[in-house]
C-alpha cells in the first residue's frame, strides 16, 4: 500500500473581504476629519489699508565704513579719524554717536563694516568696537583685506 501525501497547503486565491474593510476604515477617518478642515471662507485674515503701508515703508539704512590700517590709522567714509596712537577715539566715537542719532531720528539704522588690513593690530580693532559700543551700533560686519582686492 501506497500512502497518501495530503498537502496542507490550500490555495485560497486573492481575499476581497479583508481589502473591503481596509477601504471602509480609511473612508471613515477621511469623512471624520473633514469636519474639522477650516474652510476658506472662515479664515480670518486682515488686509493692511493705505494707511498702515505709507507706515511701513523703512527708510534705507545709513551705511558706514571703517577701515583699519596696519599703521594703527582708522578712516571713516576714507575721512581720516583720532591718531593711531589713541585708544578712546574721541573722534570716532563723537561721529559715530551722531550719525546713529541721525538715523534713529530718521527711523533709519545704521549698518557698520569694519575693514582691517591683513597686519592690522587687533587691539586697534577692539579699539574700534568700544566706539562703536559707546555709540550704541549694533549692526557691525567685519572683512579682512584692502580695498583694492
């Protein structure tokens, strides 16, 4: 006698059931939070009037340029400022001070670059930051190099 091999393995082919209950679950969140989607019309947004721009409109900002030099010397707008061997900078400072109360009047701010040559000394430059500090300019950029390159 032979045996029989009953294989277990039963070919169900593709189940429908359990992909249509899939579809219904994910209808159901879709239909659940499109109740809660705000929609266009209930935005509330407001529109600036003629007013509020001509307010708006900023001033373009005062820009200044500080140039170091190896030899110690410091130039405003290429105007030569307080010798190389003074460390308060009264000049600088007196000049600084006005321009940013210029600006604040103007509603205007005042943008800083401060440009040092390669061998500059870095006590000129902190030298500089005092100045700009006593002024109370915050808006500084610095660069390194000469004006030529």
């Amino acid at each position: 006698m032979k045996k029989q091999v009953v294989s277990d393995e039963v070919n169900l082919g593709f189940q429908i059931a359990p992909m249509i209950d899939v579809v219904f679950v994910i209808m159901l969140y879709f239909m659940v939070m499109a109740s809660s989607v705000k929609k266009e019309q209930e935005l509330k947004t407001a529109l600036p009037t003629v007013a509020q721009a001509q307010k708006s409109e900023e001033q373009p900002p005062d820009e200044i340029t500080i140039i170091i030099n190896e030899d110690g010397g410091v130039t405003m707008n290429e105007e030569d400022m307080d010798s190389p061997t003074d460390k308060k900078m009264p000049t600088l400072t007196q000049n600084l001070a006005r321009l940013k109360i210029d600006a604040d009047a103007g509603g205007r701010k005042v943008l800083v670059t401060v440009q040092t040559e390669e061998q500059a000394k870095y006590e000129r430059v902190i030298d500089v930051l005092n100045s700009l500090t006593k002024a109370r300019i915050e808006n500084v950029t610095f660069t390194v190099g000469t004006a030529d390159q």
